[in-house]
C-alpha cells in the first residue's frame, strides 16, 4: 500500500469519526430510522424465535405487515443468537466505509485521469448523507442493498472496458449476481438488472446470454413462491391513510415527485452556470409550450396528499407549506423537464436510467431515503452526463457540492424544530 493509499483511508476513517460521534449520541438525521429500527426489532425476533419456514409463513401477514424483503432480518436474526444488538449496530456502522470505498473505487475506475483527490471527496460525500448516517447507525435492509448495488456497478463498468469475452462474461456474472443480492435485500434495485441485461446482449454471445438469464431465473424463482404465499407486501396501506391500489399506483404522482427529488440531488453535480447557456442553446419557444402542457396534464392527475410523515420530498412539502398547494411542485416539475431533456441529450442510456428509477417505487409512500445517495451513485457511474465537463473541469464544484450536502445534512438534523414552526 502507497502513501497516498494510506492518506486516503485515514480521510474516510476521520469522516467515519463523525458518523461514530453520531452513533453514541444516537442520530436520526433522516427523522425516522430509529423509529423504523425499533419498530422493525419485531421481524428480528420473528425469525429468532421461530424455524426459516415458520418465520416466511407468518411475515407479512397479520402482525408482521412488512413492504421490506424478509432476508436482512433473517441474516440479522441468525447474528443476535450470538452477537448482542448492540454490537450488531456497531458492526452495521461500518456500512458507510464499505459504501465510500467502493464507490471510490467505481469513480476511479471511469475517471481515470481525474484528480484522485476529488474522486476521494465524492465518495466521501455518502458521510454527509442523512440516509447513508441515520441507516448506519440504526440498521435498515436499504443501505445493504445499495452497498451491493453499487458493488455490482463497479464490476458492470469493469465489464463494459473488458477487452476479452472471457472477462466480459466474469464481470457480467460478477454483477449479476452482486444486484440479485442488492435485489434480495431492497428489492426495487433488481430492476436495474434490465439496464445490464441491454448491454450484456449487446456484448456478449447467446450462449453466455442465456446463462446469465438462466441465473436470474434461478434465483428469481423463490421470489415467486414467497410472493404466491404472502401477497404483494409492497401495497400494504400506511397506518392512518386510506389509500385505494389506483392512487398507490398513480404514475402521474411518482413522475412528479421523483423528477423534483432528482432534480433537486443532480443541483450540486451539475455547474448550473454551464446548464444555464444550455439551456438558452437547446431551448425554444415550441420545447417550452411542450413540457408546459406535459406539467399541465400531469398536474391535473396528482393526487399525492400532503402529511408530515408520509414523504413526497422537499419540494411537495415545501409548497404545500408555504402556498398550501403543489404550485411550487409544478413549476419545480417543469424546471426539473427543461433541465433533463438538456442534460440526457437524447441518450436512451439516460433516459432508462430515469424510467428505472421512476418505476422503481411500486408503493404509495416516496421518500427522500430511496434517492438520497443512489441519485449521486447512479449519475456518476453509469449516466452519460459528461460529467468531465459539466463537474470535473471547474475545480469549485466540488466546493459546491459539499456546501449543498453539508446544508441538506443539517436541514434534516433540526428539521424537526423547522416543522414546529409552522
């Protein structure tokens, strides 16, 4: 190991230092996830005190109602026989270095001539995530499926630059099986699994295609089962909402509001001085009466109630708050159309990526967690964004996104005394 490897591992253990303080003064600076942990303890204890099929019969029905894949607390389970909860949570903090490695990792493998300094202070961005600090400290299935996730994503790109069938075909088995295990965990990310299948039909013969199918298969297959005996669990009604499977599946409301959450994390990635004549390039009179009548149409369709506890984003609630309606979503909306069909550049890579992120959420409930760091990851890595021009060649952008993270941390830090005041 070099020097500089040496510096940089001491730079994410200083941030981890943070996240530790954080973990003895019992964080929450998403707002629920000790609550969520808590509440959760239950599913734990289900599969502690019962056999793996006992406890797959009674999760999700009566009692044990769950949208979360059962298998983080099965593996959680197995540890509290010999490991208190306590030091289950420790070991669990390590998440956050696990996650700035390897998406250290992935950035310096696609940026290879940047400054490694850089690379380091955005991965290290995932210690200023709210999601990423709350879910280290108080475990939730989510954050393990995005570890995987990303770890899958190092091998795809590695897979992508294989010069070779033999270490194309490795790479894309290693990162199949890497997203069925992040699938596993948080089951919305197997969808990006189609992502890889595109390019790995494009790259690789039939034969080698349809062991990588065969695969998925195989492992899609005891999903099938568990659903066929337990129900959809992704549609149970949140407590205290009367919510019908139309309004759950209202396409309208989860472009709306994951477009602004997009939109709102792709701020700090993006130099907005350089969008900006972008935009006065790419954008006429027709495009804007276009995304006009799309923020119309769609906007006659939301139907997304505002509550406090039940998500929607800044943005939505945020408008409601101040105007006591979704006014400022839909401008936001509309903004977020303009800067999307700049920045994507009538790349079908992109715009796939967005569909998967979108339909991704199959629940009622949208929060900011699902795309906290995932946004970041996602866009660095596998979008065409030319991020080498549009973040890599102002050296202040850095400066920009930490400034960005560092207020949205301390937002939800004291956004409880925020909502007070209103």
């Amino acid at each position: 190991m070099n020097l500089f490897k040496k510096k940089y591992y001491i730079f994410f253990f200083l941030f981890y230092a943070t996240l530790l303080s954080g973990f003895f003064l019992n964080e929450d600076s998403l707002g629920g996830a000790k609550h969520d942990y808590l509440y959760h303890l239950k599913f734990v204890e289900l599969f502690k005190d019962n056999s793996l099929s006992d406890g797959l019969k009674k999760y999700s029905k009566l009692g044990y109602e769950s949208r979360n894949s059962p298998v983080f607390y099965i593996v959680f389970a197995y540890l509290n026989k010999f490991i208190p909860l306590d030091v289950i949570r420790f070991l669990n903090s390590f998440i956050s270095i696990f996650l700035a490695l390897i998406f250290y990792k992935c950035l310096k493998f696609k940026y290879k001539k940047q400054n490694k300094l850089i690379l380091i202070l955005i991965s290290s961005i995932v210690f200023l995530s709210p999601t990423l600090r709350s879910l280290s400290i108080w475990p939730y299935p989510l954050i393990w499926g995005i570890f995987f996730f990303t770890s899958s994503l190092y091998f795809f790109l590695r897979f992508l630059e294989a010069e070779n069938d033999k270490n194309k075909f490795l790479f894309a088995i290693l990162s199949t099986i890497l997203i069925i295990i992040a699938a596993y965990i948080h089951p919305p990310l197997g969808l990006f699994n189609i992502f890889y299948l595109i390019y790995f039909y494009l790259n690789l013969n039939f034969k080698k295609i349809l062991i990588i199918i065969t695969l998925n298969i195989l492992f899609i297959i005891p999903v099938i089962i568990f659903l066929s005996k337990n129900g959809l669990f992704f549609f149970h009604k949140m407590e205290g909402e009367n919510v019908n499977i139309f309004t759950t599946l209202n396409l309208f409301n989860k472009i709306i509001i994951i477009s602004t959450i997009i939109f709102y994390y792709l701020i700090p990635c993006i130099n907005p001085f350089h969008l900006f004549k972008e935009i006065i390039q790419k954008i006429n009179l027709n495009k804007l009466l276009i995304f006009l009548i799309i923020t119309l149409i769609f906007s006659k369709f939301f139907n997304y109630d505002f509550t406090f506890i039940h998500g929607g984003g800044y943005v939505h609630k945020l408008s409601y708050i101040l105007l006591g309606n979704y006014q400022i979503l839909y401008a936001i909306f509309f903004i977020s159309l303009i800067v999307f069909f700049v920045i994507f550049n009538n790349n079908f890579k992109n715009y796939l990526i967005y569909i998967l992120i979108i339909v991704s959420n199959i629940q009622y409930t949208i929060y900011n967690k699902y795309y906290d760091i995932l946004v970041l990851i996602i866009f660095f890595l596998i979008a065409d964004l030319n991020m080498k021009e549009r973040f890599f060649q102002n050296k202040y952008n850095i400066l920009f996104l930490y400034l960005f993270y560092t207020a949205y941390y301390l937002v939800n830090l004291f956004k409880g005394n925020l909502y007070r005041l209103f």
